[in-house]
C-alpha cells in the first residue's frame, strides 16, 4: 500500500486530499466525486444535481446566490444584479473587466472564484470531506477560431479555481468525461456534447471486452446560448426597434438602427455589458428619432428596468416550447402586456438550421481527424441539453446513417464522467 512508505505526516494529508470533479457549464454545473467505483454526484440544491451556473448580487444583504436561487431572485424581480453563462467570457478582456456588483467592485474571475468556492463549501458539507484538488471539465476548445484565446481561457479558468480555494487543478474535456460514464458496446462510436456554449466531439472504438480507446476530439463554439440569440435576433429584436430606421438629428436621410446593441442584447454573457448610463442615453435617442418609434421604447424599457435577462429566458423557454410543439411563442410581456413574439416550428428551423448544419459539418471533421467513415459509427451518445434539439438531432443522424442515438443521460453524463475520474 502507498501509505506503508509515507510518515504518518504525509498519510494524514493524502487522507486529507481529496479530489472535486466539477463540470463548470456554460448554462448548468454540476460536482461529484467516485464512492466505490461508481459516480456519485452532490445534491447541489435540494433534490437537484445540476444547478442553473447563475448567480446575483443582492445589494442589501450583499450576498451572491448562486444556481436555482439567483434564477428565482431575477424572476421575482428582485432589485440587484445577475449573470450567467460567465464560462463564454473566458479567454476574453472582458472577463477582467471591473463591475459593481452588490457594493463591490469585481471582475468576472472573482465572480466565477465565489461560484466555484460555493459549489466547494457545499460539496464539503455534504460530504464532510476537505477538496483541495479540482478536476475540471472543459471543452476541446472555449474558442475554436482564436487558439490564443483558447489557451487564454484555459488559464483564465485555473486562476478561478486557485481563486475558488483549491491548490491545484487538472482539466479533461468534457466529452472524454462523457465516455466514461457511457456504457460499453462494442463498434465506432461518436459522442455529441452540445451544451450552453460548446459543441464537443469525441470518436471511439470500444472492444468486445468492453475496453474504450479515443481516436480524436474536437470541438466548435457554438451551443445553446448561441440559438438564443439567432431566434431572438430573428424573432424578438424587431420588436424591440432592430431593422428600424433612425432619422438624422440634422438632415433629413435616415440610418438602420445600430446592430450592435441588439446583438449584445441578444447575447447571454454581453447581457451585462448593455447595462449602462451610456447604452441608455443611445435607446432614448433612438426612441426620439426613430421612425418605428413605439418599438424602441420597449427598447428603452427593457434597458431603464433591466430586463435583458429576462428576456433571454423567455427566448430560452420559448425555444425548448417550440422544439416540442408546432406552435409556440415567446412571451414578452415583462416588457409590454400581451406582447408575445410566435415562435412556430419553421420559424426555430429557419433560424437554427444553419447552426445545426455547422455543428454537424464539425462532428464530421471529428471523425475524419479519426479516420472513422462515418457509415461505421454504430452508436452517437447525446450529450448536453442542446443536444435535445430535435433539429440537431436530425443532423447527426443524416451524418451517421447506420448509427442508434442515445440521449438517455444527456445531462449527467459529464458530470458522472469526470466524478468517476477522480478516483485515477
Ligand atoms: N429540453 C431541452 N430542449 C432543448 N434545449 C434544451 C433543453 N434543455 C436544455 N436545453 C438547452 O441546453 C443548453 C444547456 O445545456 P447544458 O446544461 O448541457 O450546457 P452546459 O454544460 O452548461 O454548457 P457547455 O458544456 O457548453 O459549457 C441551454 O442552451 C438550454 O437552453
Ligand atoms: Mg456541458
């Protein structure tokens, strides 16, 4: 046993050095670790073991909630601040970006440190164990079209957990963890992880005798949150004054409406950036000259009551409504009463298939990174709750014909993967 060699020192600290697995999402997160060989995943919230990776800043009390709670303090409407999907500022100059938040002042690292060190201390109380080591997920890559930012965001992400209290951090990708947790056939296979931001990419062979080997993992950038934002660019901007045009304050020509500030708007991890006296100042002025002028003061309702959050989870919602049934809509009434964008099935597909198209040219270049035609994969493993997506779904399996899908643990499977890992 390794502990014959050690000081009765160094056996007290190895029994006291103990592993975390955390899956750090985009859109959800979840820890665990292995007991006995099987994964075992902390109840993060009551009877939950994924929470929203949410947070707010309550001004008053001055805490952060995290998960669950901070969604419901949002809904609410309860005065402070919220962020989410914080994982897509990674590798980015705005994850040091200075923001008040809850009567500090803080960047985004500091942010996502606390989120982790709660995720930490709860896992500690429900375990009544000390982690100091962190097992990470992370995707094959945070930014697959600027590799300096990819390596930028990984490091980003170690100084979080160094930050969060732990004293060292090993990073797995995330569909490598996935594989772990999948149960054996034997064949090619090809496991489809489309998350919140990412959509990540492992090809394997399993033998008879139920033994893995990866053949190549790759990855995109591009998930969840960026159908968001095409379907509320498509759907819920116009509403909002996007396309519109803004007379000149001194001729008489007019301009489109700026992009930039419904594109932002539109986009989860900008959200936080809109919120600003200056962005503000611009809707009002918009409002003022605009010929549409009824729409852009939704626009200047949604910024003065910051709304935008709210906004994206209506899109969310209104996206998983209408990829279950024909008709669905996006209910925008927390801007205007009775206002609703529909959101029928063909309007998701127009605005998503070219999204799922690139997710599955990409799944295609895994396999041929692989070498594996793609007429021999048996089995695709959908991981991911963007891999629920009826149209992504669709592409996968136009691109792995002789191929069965499993979603059965799309949302777990990470998590589980990683948890089983840490006993290594
Ligand atoms: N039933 C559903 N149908 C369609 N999409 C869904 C469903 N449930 C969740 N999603 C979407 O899945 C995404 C979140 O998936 P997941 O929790 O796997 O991401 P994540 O692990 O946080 O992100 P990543 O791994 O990319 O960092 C969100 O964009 C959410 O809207
Ligand atoms: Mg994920």
């Amino acid at each position: 046993m390794l502990t014959d060699f050690l000081t009765a020192n160094q056996t007290a600290k190895a029994k006291r050095m103990h592993t975390l697995a955390i899956d750090f999402g985009t859109s959800n997160s979840a820890a665990g670790l292995s007991v006995n060989g099987a994964p075992w995943l902390i109840e993060m919230e009551p009877g939950e073991s994924t929470l929203p990776t949410a947070v707010f800043f309550d001004p008053h009390s001055k805490d952060m909630l995290i998960g669950h709670r901070a969604v419901r303090a949002l809904i609410n409407g309860e005065e402070g601040r919220f962020l989410r999907a914080l994982k897509s500022l990674l590798g980015t100059p705005l994850l040091h970006e200075e923001r008040r938040l809850g009567g500090e002042k803080l960047t985004f690292v500091t942010v996502i440190a606390r989120f982790l060190a709660e995720l930490k201390q709860r896992a500690e109380a429900a375990t009544r164990l000390t982690f100091t080591q962190a097992l990470s997920g992370r995707p094959v890559y945070f930014h697959s079209a600027d590799m300096a930012r990819n390596a930028k965001a990984e490091e980003d992400l170690r100084a979080c957990y160094l930050e969060a209290g732990f004293e060292s951090v090993t990073f797995m990708y995330e569909p490598i963890a996935a594989l772990r947790a999948t149960a054996p056939v034997e064949g090619f296979g090809l496991i489809a992880d489309i998350g919140g931001g990412t959509s990540d990419f492992t090809v394997f062979k399993q033998d008879a005798a139920g033994k893995s080997e990866v053949l190549a993992s790759h990855g995109l950038r591009l998930g969840g949150t960026d159908f968001d934002r095409q379907i509320s660019i498509e759907t819920v901007m116009p509403h909002f004054g996007a396309g519109s045009n803004i007379r000149d304050s001194f001729g008489k020509g007019t301009q489109p409406a700026p992009k930039r500030l419904f594109n932002e708007l539109a986009t989860w991890q900008l959200i936080p950036f809109v919120d600003a006296p200056e962005t503000r100042r611009l809707a009002r002025d918009l409002a003022q000259f605009g010929e549409e002028p009824d729409k852009l003061a939704r626009l200047v309702n949604v910024l003065e009551y910051e709304l935008g959050h709210d906004v994206a989870f209506a899109v969310e919602s209104g996206k998983i409504n209408a990829n279950k049934a024909a008709e669905a809509e996006i209910n925008l009434t927390m801007v205007e009463p009775r206002l609703k964008a529909p959101l029928p099935a063909q309007t998701l597909a127009q605005a998503m298939r070219p999204l799922a198209q690139q997710i599955k040219a990409e799944a295609s270049n895994a396999l041929a990174l692989a070498d594996v035609p793609a007429a021999q994969v048996n089995r695709v493993i959908l991981v991911g709750g963007s891999a629920l997506m009826g149209l992504v779904q669709t592409e996968l399996a136009a691109l792995c014909p002789n191929a069965s899908l499993d979603a059965e643990n799309a949302l777990t499977a990470v998590a589980a993967g990683l948890a089983l890992s840490t006993a290594d």
